[in-house]
C-alpha cells in the first residue's frame, strides 16, 4: 500500500483528493447489485446525486441507505428498451438541510 504524505482516505484503497474537486453533483450509475459501501460513503460530500437504476431492488436498498443525508427531488422512469420488461430509473437526491 503506498500513502502519500498529507493525503485524506475514505478507505485504505481510494484517496479523497482523487474525486473531491470543487463538485457538488455525483452521478452514479452502477451494476444491477447497486453501490457499494465506498461509494455509499463518497456521496456523502455531495450536494445533489443523479442515480440511474437499471436494478430495483438495489435502487430501494440504496434509497435506504442514503435516505438519512440526501432526499428524493425528482424521479423519472425511462423506456430505453422497448418492447422489454427493462425499464430505467433516474433519481435526483438532495442533500437534507440540517
């Protein structure tokens, strides 16, 4: 494992000065097994999430997850793949005012 000096780490494998520019929007699309935990971690120094689901299951546990800190703004189904059962989902979070 190398560490650079003065560096932050959300875990022992990502380094936080890799993703926090000055940003305030994360926009996730993961596999059907939705995010994992790092990522779950990450999105807490976010303003906003754009969260495109092709899973719901994982979209619903993820919800739950993420339902303490951030908000559902907006929600939009997307029929990308007509004539199949496969549907999108795109949701917009908010971070929660304190």
């Amino acid at each position: 494992r190398i560490r650079k000096k003065n560096q932050e780490r959300i875990d022992d494998n990502i380094p936080k000065k890799w993703f926090m520019k000055s940003y305030d929007l994360l926009l996730v699309d993961p596999p059907r097994q939705g995010l994992d935990k790092t990522v779950c971690k990450m999105a807490l120094d976010f303003e906003h999430i754009l969260y495109i689901s092709c899973g719901r299951k994982a979209l619903l546990r993820d919800l739950g997850l993420l339902q303490s800190h951030f908000e559902v703004e907006d929600c939009v189904l997307l029929d990308l793949f007509p004539r199949t059962n496969a549907v999108e989902t795109l949701v917009h979070l908010r971070k929660r005012r304190v």
